[in-house]
C-alpha cells in the first residue's frame, strides 16, 4: 500500500528533527568535552572584609543590608560556593532578595593555600569565632549563624567556646552530634560506640600517615552514597544533551558535584575529627577541646534551629535530633525537609522549604510572629507494615554483623590495650626503672601535644604537664632536695600536687601526702576545718598531720595558702622547712617561693640531675591515714601495679576521659586515676571537690567515660534531688570503694550507670581484690591479676588467728568468717603489718591484714 504525500512529508520532518537533535547532542558533547562548560562560572558580589590565614570574611552586597546579620559557615569538605552554586540554585541570592544581610566564612581550598593542609581543627572553629567578632564589629548587631554539616558543627562549636556571646540564634541543616546514631542501621549506644573505636583502630596507620584527604576523594565518596541519585543525573545528561538552555541550568550543580565543590581535608583536622567526633563521640558526650579549654554542647543557651532530611544518608535524622537533649540550656526547634544531604541547601526543596524558613526563623527572633510550621507538632514519618518489617529485617542482619563486630572490636581493643597490661603486671620486677615521673616523660615522648589532664575547664597537654615538673624539679634541687629525700605536700588543687609529685619523682625523692582536703569519711561526722573554695567536707587535720610529720621528718614541706595555715599552726612548725606554691604575697622570709626559682619551661630535667631513678623496690609516695595519721609507703612497684590494674580493670583507651573529685592525697586518685591515666595515655579531668550540683554537669562539659569514686560521693549523690543530667551522661563505668550495696542497686536504677567495678586493697596494695564484673551487688570480688599471694584463714569469736596444734593457720571453707593474710616476697619488709612467720608450713613469712572477710563457692570475697 503506497503513501500519501503527507505522510511522506511528516517522516521526513520526523527524519529531519532528529537528525537535528543529533547534530545539536553532538555539538555540545563535543563543548562540554573541549571546554568543560557551556557557561560562565556564576558568583554572587561580595566584599572581602577582613582575611587572615584559616579564612577570609566575605560580605554580601545587598540593596537593603539593614535585615537580620547572618554568618554561614560551610564545612570543610566542600567549596564556600555550596551557598552559591549558580543564580537559580543560589540560597545567597534568594536571602539577598529577602533583605537579609549575608556573611559568610571562606576556608578557601587547603591545597592551594601555603600550609593548607596542616590546618588543625581548632584553627577553623577559631576562625568561625573571629568571623562573628567580625561582623559584630562591623553591623553593631548580635549575629545569626548558619552551618551546613561538619559547618553546623562548627557552629555548635564555636557556640560553646565563645559562650554564645553575640549570638541570636544557631541554624544547622544536616548537621549530625551523635555519631553513634549515624550508623546504616538502629544499633545499641555500646555496639555503636564499639563500631566507631574499630573503625579508628582499623584506619589509625594510613590516617597518620597522609598529609589529608584529596578533594577527588571526598567527591567520590558522595557519589558512592548517592549513587543512585548520580546514575540518573548521570541518565539526565544524555537525555539533555540536545538541549543546550537545560544544560546551561544545570551546569553549575553538575560540575560542583562532579568534583569542583569537593577539596582537601587537612590532615590534622581529619584526625582530630575522626578522634574526637567520631570515635570518641565528645559532641554527644562533651569534652572536646578547642584551643586548650573543655567545652560541652550543654553550654549552649541560645535558640536553635535544625534541619532534617528525610533521605540524608549523611546526617541520618537519629544522630541530628540528639541536640535538643545535649543543648539542655537551648530553645530547641526541627524542620524536616523532604530532601538529601545535598537537597537540603541546593535544589528545588531548598528554594521552597529550607531558605524560607531560615528567613522566617531569623524574622521570628528579631520580633516578628512565630511562623505556623514551627507551630506544627514534630512528627515522626509514618511507617508502612512492609517498611517496618523490611526495617526489622535489616536490624536484625546488621545487629548480627554488629554482634561479630562488637567481639572483633572487644578482641582487638584486648590485644591492643589489655594484653600489654596484663603481661607488664606480671613481669613487674623490683630491680626495673620504673616511677611516676619516667612515665610522664615517656608520654611527653610519645605523645606530647595529647591532652593529660583537664582543670578548670582547659587542656593540659603530656608535653606541659612534663615541662612544668622540670621547672620544679630544677627549683626543688635548689632548695637541696635530692635522692631519697622526704618531702611533705600540703596542696589543695590536685594539678599543684601532681606536679610537686612529678618533680619529686624525678629527683628520686619521696612526697609525703599530707591530708588537707577530703572526701569525708563513710559516716563519718563533719571535721573542725573547711577548705575555702572547696566543696569537700570540712577536716580536723591538726592531730593527723602532727602524727604524720612527727614520724617521718620530711626534709622540706610544699604549701600554698591552706597548707601554710594549718602546719605553721602546729606546735612543731619551728621544726618545719616550708616552700611555697601559688602564693602571691611574700609570707616570711622563712619561705622559699618556688615560684622564684623557676626557670624557663623545657623539655629537659636539670643537665647535672640522673632524672627519674626510682627502681620498683623504691619508695614511691607516702600516703597518710586522714582519721589517725598512719603512714603508708608505696614503692613504685605497687603503684606501677595499681595503676596497671586500674587501667586494665576499666579498659580504658586513649577515647576514655577518667573523671575524679577525689584529692590527691586520697589513695584511689594517686594511684587509681592518675596512675591508670598515665600508663593508659587516657585523659584525666580534675574536679576541686566532690560537690553533687556540679558532679553531672561537670561529667558531661569534661565528656567522662569513666568516674572514680568514694562510698561518700556515691551516698551524696544518690541522696541528691533527681536531675535529668544524671541519666543523660556519656559514664559508662563507676570504680572505686566504699560502695553499700543499697547505694548501688540505686545507681545502676537511677543513674542510667552501665557498670560499677568495686575494689579493695589490702596489705599496703600487695593485694587487690576486683569485683570486676559487678554482677554480685555488694561483693569484693577476686585477687586481681598480679596481686601477692593471699589466704583467707580462720579466726575464733574474738577475731584471733586460729592454730592447730602444729602452730599451722586453717583456711576457711567456703562461707566461713576469716582473716586475709598475704605472702611476702623474698627481702620484702613487712612495714607496719603484723609480721607471721611461716604460719602455714611453707617456709614463707606472711603478714596479717585486718580484713575480716568470708568467701562464696565462686571464691568471691565478701566484708563479714
């Protein structure tokens, strides 16, 4: 059947359009192939306003800059331009339009910029922070800031370290705070918390090892997670090649997604971000530092705005909220979005949703009328039962593979941490070099510029902490301290006294912890003298330091304000040598400054000094009893093996931070969490007293994993008056003695405490008795690894040691009341424990201690 004319016509006008489109698919294929665009690069006005190393201060030109100040801070991955990607997708144009006065913080490309790419993390917040002083100074005006992912951090960040001081209000769009909620699948704060320490473990050598992170890198990794979303961009792309006005549109996004949004990440910021927000999760949990101050998310006390998207797989919706129950303080708001990660701020969503509403938010507080979608309750999106059960699935998959996560992890972090421990514990030999002062050098060594200790809110770095001590010690040596010299400390704040103990260590000398300060004894009533600015409860120390420095003599006496007073009031002061520490105003010629013979801050000890020779059968410290003034002298071998045991007992790691409000001269915080700190190169924050309105602020602003604790605090706490900052806390353990069982069955109910390790020694620390599991509420536990020989043997009615008639000690069966007596090593002194000599046949000599125990079929131990 032949065809008409016009049908003929139509096929070749058919014929003809594509053709056509062929030709133009063509031409601009070859284009885009030549040149790489089809259009100019597109850039809003702007005025540099101020640069300086890390940024540069960028103002928008507006008609009508008489609106709201708002600072947009973008995050490190990705180019500024990510607010200004081209004139139809620019939120800077839209917010110009809408009389807004637009800021903003350029961290331009690190590979480009001279040293770039050994920016730290703390150098970009303080820059955040000098950009709002920026625009304060130049608008006269509180500003709004606005960050968009790790920017929305920044702006958490800088919140906290500034104390929002001229700050209207905080907007973050996908910006996640509990990495441990960030993962694929819902896990459990532990399996996640497991995960996240794997994951740093797994990439710790090639981390430090870069200089950074490449920006193709980044730019590949988003195109991972959306890959979806680039196949039909991608598909999108051919489908427009014809038509040039289209992909003149969508030029500017392609290309920013293509690879020239994305830059390098520098070095020690990635690793400071992977340290401290990924593995050890301080947004969430506080005690990130920035320029040597401690900070916590809780500080914040301005209103705040967040985005969520619902498909973001960057910033999952469960790890965004967490901020309105950490900014305890702040006025809390969420807007869900129907958009990605890179929708929320680019694309037609945030055209429509997310640049309004900022609008309207910066409107609502600078006085205008609530807007209605913040009147609108938050809801969560409805789930379909097909969506539900494929979620249940999925769970249940990734639980399991969390499961076999969470054991490799568990494996890893014991042959990484543990093992070592453990192993060292049992080769402890008296004749080795080892002291307090050598393993603060060698930290100092290792790892300098990591954070040792916390007070006050700042970070104390190994390598300051080491230098201070070698000031001191140099200092002390003038006064003619030196080798085996006993010298009393009478210190209130526990930095004053850790590095007096450090410089003693280092010239071989031995403290003498004179008790000024206290936790108070387990029901014990209030003693005769407070401490000024101290929370602890008020001590009777005159008979006690009189005994203790009447049976020591020590060559020299360290005091500050609290200390002077109390010794020089003694009857024996005239015998007493003193030097000052912290004192400003001269007291007495009498008394040698400390602070006058300081010299400058180094890295080396004194050059004529043998530094750090205490051996393990040199006394370390000599602690003092507060009720009786006792003496105890610790050689450096139990106190290398209670710090050991302590860190092993705890797991801790580098990502643990150990809070104590213990004094220094309290035998758990010399030995149990300072020494665990030490050997474990974990952080150590430092509270002046155990006061129970700061215990669980304090915990959250220092990010404490692990608390070191009194029976007394523990009481305190539990007899305070609820709050919810006591169930919303990143402690996952709770060591220490002196523990009712009735006080913890209330803290594991209460507190939200995932463990309590209860522990004893005895015999001047030959013993350690661990109830390391805390299964059996109220129980010693067992000998913990590395601790003497011990017996538990029978005594009458009257508490006397029980012989046969051989002269022989029984030991008891299993729930039988006894006696814990403990096996000397060969030349070991028995000091002041009643000496045994070969009570049960074995030809060795025993001490006595006064532990009246009994012990299960398990062998735990139990108090009688």
């Amino acid at each position: 059947m032949r065809k008409t004319d016009r049908e003929r016509r139509g096929g070749k006008r058919v014929k003809s359009d594509w053709l056509g489109r062929l030709q133009r698919s063509a031409r601009n294929a070859f284009e885009l192939l030549r040149e790489g665009r089809l259009v100019e690069r597109y850039q809003a006005d702007f005025e540099v306003v101020e640069s300086w190393d890390v940024g540069h201060l960028r103002r928008y030109t507006s008609p009508n800059p008489t609106g709201p100040a708002l600072l947009l801070v973008p995050p490190l991955m990705v180019t500024a331009e990510i607010y200004d990607i081209s004139p139809e997708l620019s939120a800077i144009a839209r917010l110009l339009e809408w009389g807004v006065d637009v800021w903003l913080i350029d961290f331009g490309a690190p590979e480009h910029e001279d040293a770039g790419m050994s920016r730290t993390l703390d150098e970009h917040v303080l820059a955040v922070d000098r950009a709002i002083d920026g625009v304060i100074e130049h608008t006269g005006r509180q500003v709004h800031v606005a960050g968009y992912s790790q920017g929305g951090l920044f702006v958490y960040q800088v919140a906290a370290y500034r104390a929002c001081k001229g700050i209207a209000s905080l907007i973050t769009m996908g910006s996640p705070v509990d990495m441990r909620r960030n993962l694929p699948i819902t896990v459990s704060e532990e399996l996640g918390e497991k995960i996240l320490r794997g994951f740093r473990h797994s990439v710790s050598i090639p981390l430090d090892a870069i200089e950074g992170l490449p920006g193709w890198i980044t730019s590949r990794g988003f195109k991972v997670v959306s890959f979806k979303k680039e196949i039909g961009q991608f598909a999108q792309l051919v489908g427009s090649l014809h038509d040039r006005d289209a992909l003149a549109r969508r030029e500017p996004k392609r290309r920013f997604l293509g690879g020239e949004g994305f830059i390098a990440w520098p070095g020690p910021a990635l690793r400071k971000f992977v340290d401290e927000v990924l593995a050890a999760n301080r947004m969430t949990a506080g005690g990130f530092v920035i320029a040597g101050r401690t900070l916590s998310l809780s500080d914040i006390d301005v209103p705040i705005l967040y985005f969520i998207g619902d498909r973001d797989d960057f910033a999952r919706p469960r790890s965004v909220r967490p901020i309105r129950h950490i900014a305890t303080h702040a006025d809390c708001h969420e807007t869900r979005i129907p958009a990605g990660h890179f929708g929320l701020v680019v694309g037609t969503a945030a055209l429509e949703l997310t640049w309004p509403r900022v609008v309207d938010w910066l409107e609502w507080q600078e006085g205008a009328e609530e807007p209605d979608w913040l009147r609108t309750p938050r809801t969560e999106a409805p789930e379909g039962g097909l969506r539900r059960g494929a979620q249940w699935l999925a769970d249940k998959v990734w639980e399991g593979m969390g499961e076999l996560s969470l054991e490799a992890t568990g494996l890893a972090d014991t042959i990484r941490w543990q093992l070592p421990r453990l192993t060292r514990m049992q080769n402890l030999r008296p004749s080795a070099r080892f002291n307090i002062g050598r393993t603060l050098a060698k930290r100092a060594n290792h790892e300098p510029n990591e954070t040792f200790f916390i007070w006050d809110g700042r970070a104390y770095t190994f390598q300051m902490a080491n230098r201070r001590v070698n000031r001191l010690a140099a200092a002390l040596q003038m006064l003619g301290v030196g080798l085996g010299d006993i010298v009393g400390v009478a210190l209130v704040a526990p930095p004053d006294t850790l590095a007096i103990v450090g410089a003693l260590s280092r010239l071989g000398a031995i403290p003498l912890l004179l008790p000024i300060v206290s936790a108070g004894p387990r029901g014990g009533s209030p003693r005769a003298t407070s401490v000024p600015g101290s929370e602890q409860n008020p001590i009777d120390v005159a008979e006690t330091l009189r005994a203790a420095v009447s049976e020591v003599a020590p060559v020299l006496v360290v005091v500050d304000a609290v200390g002077l007073r109390l010794l020089s009031g003694l009857d024996i002061a005239a015998t007493l040598r003193f030097a000052s520490l912290g004192l400003t105003e001269v007291v007495s010629d009498e008394v040698a400054v400390l602070e006058e013979l300081l010299g400058p801050a180094t890295d080396a000890p004194p050059p004529e000094l043998n530094p750090n020779p205490g051996r393990g059968y040199d006394p370390a410290l000599i602690l003092v009893h507060p009720e009786t003034g006792e003496t105890t002298r610790i050689t450096n071998q139990r106190w290398m093996m209670s710090a050991l045991a302590a860190a092993a007992a705890c797991k801790l790691s580098p990502s643990d931070t150990v809070y104590c409000c213990l004094p220094m001269t309290h035998a758990s915080a010399i030995m149990g969490a300072v020494g665990a700190s030490l050997v474990a190169a974990t952080r150590l924050a430092l509270a002046p007293g155990c006061a129970v309105e700061s215990f669980w602020p304090e915990v959250r602003r220092y990010g404490a994993t692990v608390v070191f604790y009194s029976g007394t605090l523990c009481d305190r706490l539990v007899a305070g008056s609820p709050t919810p900052a006591e169930r919303l806390h990143s402690v996952r353990l709770f060591v220490g003695n002196g523990l009712s069982k009735t006080t913890w069955e209330a803290m594991l109910e209460r507190f939200n405490t995932r463990s309590i390790i209860e522990y004893h020694a005895a015999a001047g620390g030959r013993v350690l008795l661990v109830n390391l599991l805390g299964d059996k509420v109220g129980s010693w536990g067992k000998p913990f690894v590395g601790s003497a020989t011990s017996r538990l043997v029978r005594t009458g009615s009257d508490s006397e040691l029980i012989r046969n008639e051989f002269g022989a000690l029984s030991d008891c069966l299993p729930g039988q009341p006894g006696r814990l007596i403990v096996a000397l090593q060969d030349g070991e002194e028995p000091g002041q424990q009643p000496l045994l000599e070969d009570p049960v046949g074995s030809g060795q000599r025993w001490i006595s201690t006064n532990l009246q125990l009994w012990r299960d079929e398990e062998g735990d131990y139990w108090a009688s």
